[in-house]
C-alpha cells in the first residue's frame, strides 16, 4: 500500500498532534500496570489515586519482566511465588501511602539486585 493512501497517515498534522497527546495524557495519567477499573482492594486505589505510586508500579513491572527474561522455568516458578508474597505484605499496607512506596522500592531493588550484571 503506498503511504499516500494509507489511513493513519490521511489526519491533518493539527489532529494527528491532538491524538498523540491525550493518548500521551491517558498513558501518564494511568501509569500503573493494572486495570484501575477493576481494584478491590485500599492499596490498589491508593496506587491508581497518586501519580507517584503508579510510576513505581510500572517500574517494578519492567524489572520483573526483565528478570523473568533470564530466568529457567523453575526459577521464574520462584520469581512468581515471591511476588504473590510481595503483593500480600503491599496489601497490607492498605492505604497507607508511605508503605506502599516503601514496599515498592524495597521490591523493586531487590529484583535490580537479582538481574544479571549486563542489564
């Protein structure tokens, strides 16, 4: 298909801009790597309610997936039994804002921590 004719490209520059920031928007407003529609529970909403929260979410998702990248079978059999554990001790911390982050950046070293010394 020639580029000329290829819907994506058919939007007047202005509108094409206008789609790329509310998208840009929505993205930094719902940094968390979970659905906010869906929480249950007082830690999730408290995520989902602070900007600062979900980044860190977010962050711990990427360094999870990374480190599972690296690991045996068995082992990322062990990586998801303890983050299971890690999501137990942040429900704790119900809405409490300090210890949720505490529990994210404790989580977070730890699996940096646990990466192969070439990530």
């Amino acid at each position: 298909m020639a580029l000329s004719r290829c819907p994506v490209l058919a939007f007047p520059p202005a509108l094409g801009a206008l789609l790329i920031a509310v998208g840009l928007a929505g993205t930094l407003a719902n940094a968390q790597s979970f659905d906010c529609r869906k929480t249950r529970y007082a830690d999730e909403k408290t995520i989902c309610r602070d900007p600062t929260l979900g980044q860190l979410d977010q962050e711990l998702a990427s360094v999870y997936r990374r480190l599972l990248l690296t690991l045996l079978r068995q082992d990322s059999e062990a990586l998801d039994k303890s983050e299971d554990e890690f999501l137990i001790v942040r429900r704790r911390c119900g809405d409490h804002r300090a210890c949720i982050e505490q529990s994210y950046r404790n989580r977070i070293r730890e699996l940096k921590a646990a990466l192969p010394k070439s990530e």
